[in-house]
C-alpha cells in the first residue's frame, strides 16, 4: 500500500483562504495525483472564511480521494464544522476527518 501524499495548504495556497476560487485550485491540484489517500496539512494557515470552506467542502464531497485533515486549528476547524452543519448543505455534509496518518520517510 501507498503512503498517503501530503500536501501543505499553506505552500499550494496560501495561509489566508479567503476565495472559492482557491478551494477549487487546491483541488485541482489534489484531483491532477495519483495518489488516492491525500493528507492535507493546515499547518501555518491562518484564516478561512465561509465561502472557501462551503467550496471546500463540496469538491471534497465529490472528490473519489480519501481527504484526511491535519494540523487545523480550532478556528479552522470550527468555521468548517459550523458550514458543514449550516442548513442550506444538509445535502453536503460530511463526516469530518481529522486523525494523523503514519507518513513514511517518503513525502510526494
């Protein structure tokens, strides 16, 4: 089995995700590896508003990748969680997944 590929929100992005546009880069890039475990490391990034995370959430929704969340923090982390729960995307709820992969030496 693979290693999970990890990819660094902050470098492909930036550390403020502010657009939709930049959720549908981030999985343009993410949908363009071979990769089918893909762990996305928030690590450094700063701020997210609802739009980039409404976005976010619907490509991952239709994304046949496994997405595993890393190093988000807890603002991160709630305004996901409050547009994952927002009534207008009951349809595009998701269970949120935020666990720690073993990496191996080997990042991608």
């Amino acid at each position: 089995m693979n290693a999970p590929k990890l990819i660094k929100v902050k470098e492909k992005i930036a550390d403020n995700l502010v657009t939709r546009n930049s959720a549908d880069k981030l999985f343009d890039y993410i949908n363009s590896q071979r990769d089918k475990t893909i762990i996305l490391d928030f690590k450094s990034v700063k701020f997210a508003t609802r739009s980039f995370m409404h976005e976010y959430l619907l490509k991952k929704s239709d994304t046949r990748k496994k997405i595993t969340e890393r190093n988000m923090s807890k603002e991160l982390y709630k305004m996901l969680k409050i547009v994952s729960e927002s009534e207008e995307n009951k349809n595009t709820q998701l269970e949120l997944t935020f666990k720690s992969l073993p990496l191996s030496s080997k990042t991608h």
